[in-house]
C-alpha cells in the first residue's frame, strides 16, 4: 500500500527548547496511525540530534533534515553533509525546496548530486518540484514540474526511486495563505504520477508517494488528502503549532 505522510518544515525556526516544547506537544495529540502512516518533523541541522533523542521509540514519528550538501565531506566551511545527518538518526532530507533553489541558487547539477549522496547514506528523499506564480498564469505548469522531474531524478533506476518521495509544491502557495484547489493539487498529482508512470512503470508509480505543499492547514487538509493522487502534505507555516500540526496528521 502507498505510504502516505504529513512532514513538518519548520525552516530556519524554534530555538532548541522551543523545538523540544514543539515535540512534546506533537507527541502527546499523536493519533494512533496505520501501518502506512508516517508523520516527519524536519527541524533545523542544529537541533537533529537532540530531537532525534525525543523521538527515540516512538512510532510513526521520524526525523527528517531540510537539506544537505552537494560535497560529501573537506574543506566546504559552514556545511553539513548527508553522512552527518544520516549520523544523527534522521531518515529524511527534504531536497529542492523553492526556497533553497531561489536564494541559494540550487540548480539540477547540484540537486542531482544531493540527491545521490543522500540515497547513498541510506535515507529518503522528499523531492520538492513547483511553479512559480508566471508558469501557472502561462497555463505551463505541467511542463515546467516534468522538466524538473526528468532532469533531477530520472538518473535515478527504480530500485533508487523506491525512496524517493515527492512533493508538489506551487510556490505561489507557498507562505502566501493561497492554497492550491483540490482540483489543481489532484490535477498535477495525477500528472506527475505520469510522468513517473512513462519512465518507470505503472507499478511505480502506484508506489510514488507524493505530497502536495503550500498553505496547508487544518481546515484544508481533508479536502487536499482527499484527492486520489494526493498522499499526504509537506507543511511549512502550520507545523510550528502542534495544534494545527495534529489538525493536518489527523486529517492524513
Ligand atoms: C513549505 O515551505 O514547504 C510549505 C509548504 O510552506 P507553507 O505550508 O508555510 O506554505
């Protein structure tokens, strides 16, 4: 069965003991959730280690890290490595983000090597794609997510794919409070799943997990994971509340 997720992003938020006070509050309202759930809290580098301590023994819960470098290790001052991470407990990285490919110039040579870094540490990629607001007035979009797809992951063979994990991220829904419609998430959903479909199999692509992104929240959740293709959600704003977090988990 697909697996399906709700990943908290909290960007560069929380001091360590507001990030602690966050997890608690995550794991006291976790629901008890099926075999094929799985909630992500993706916290900041700094604070990994320590939220991979609280989250120790519990299930259905998993750390995640908000991105990693292209290097592998040396002489790169400021950066952290997948073998760093993966070092910390988490099972994660969250990868291609808007954010990161927009201020910090990531382009597909730089994702393709993070991404392979990542495989080869033995975690899981949450591989972002979107379009900004200019593609989706053009009506363009469908293009635009392919050609993301095609050249940052179709290096990838299908066994590396199983952990890939996608997730659609309009960046004009991003931060802004405009979420998607459920049509348009289902809609790009379904055409990623062909995309993946045409290259790999429709096996795997029944298998993809993909996640919609941008303004998700509590009173939207249901009609977004409602949708056939939509597995689950990546959640920026709304992960820093566990009440309105446990609002987006309990509607997975
Ligand atoms: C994100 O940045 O991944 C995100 C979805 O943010 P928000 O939920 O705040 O729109």
């Amino acid at each position: 069965m697909r697996k399906k997720i709700v990943a908290g992003n909290w960007k560069m938020n929380m001091n360590l003991e507001e990030g602690k006070t966050l997890v608690e509050g995550v794991l006291e309202g976790l629901p008890a959730l099926s075999e094929n759930k799985q909630v992500v809290l993706a916290p900041p580098f700094i604070h990994l280690a320590s939220i991979g301590e609280q989250l120790t023994g519990k299930h259905h819960i998993h750390l995640g890290a908000q991105n990693c470098s292209y290097e592998g290790s040396g002489a790169y001052t400021g950066e952290i490595s997948a073998s760093m991470v993966k070092s910390t407990g988490a099972e994660y990285v969250i990868l291609g983000h808007s954010e990161r490919r927009e201020y910090f110039k990531e382009d597909h040579a730089m994702l393709v090597k993070k991404i392979n870094l990542v495989l080869e540490n033995k975690m899981q990629v949450i591989f972002c794609c979107g379009e900004p607001l200019e593609i989706r007035d053009a009506d363009t979009q469908n293009a635009y997510v392919q050609e993301q797809i095609s050249a940052e992951l179709f290096h990838l063979d299908a066994t590396q794919l199983k952990n890939v994990v996608i997730a659609y991220e309009p960046i004009w829904a991003i931060g802004t409070g405009r979420t998607a419609s459920a049509q348009q998430a289902q809609d790009m959903h379904a055409h990623i799943r062909s995309v993946i479909a045409a290259k790999y199999g429709q096996d795997a692509a029944n298998d993809m997990t993909i996640l919609y992104g941008g303004s998700c929240k509590p009173s939207n959740a249901a009609e977004l994971f409602g949708c056939p293709d939509v597995d689950g959600g990546l959640i920026g704003g709304a992960s820093l509340k566990a009440e309105e977090f446990l609002g987006i988990v309990n509607a997975m």
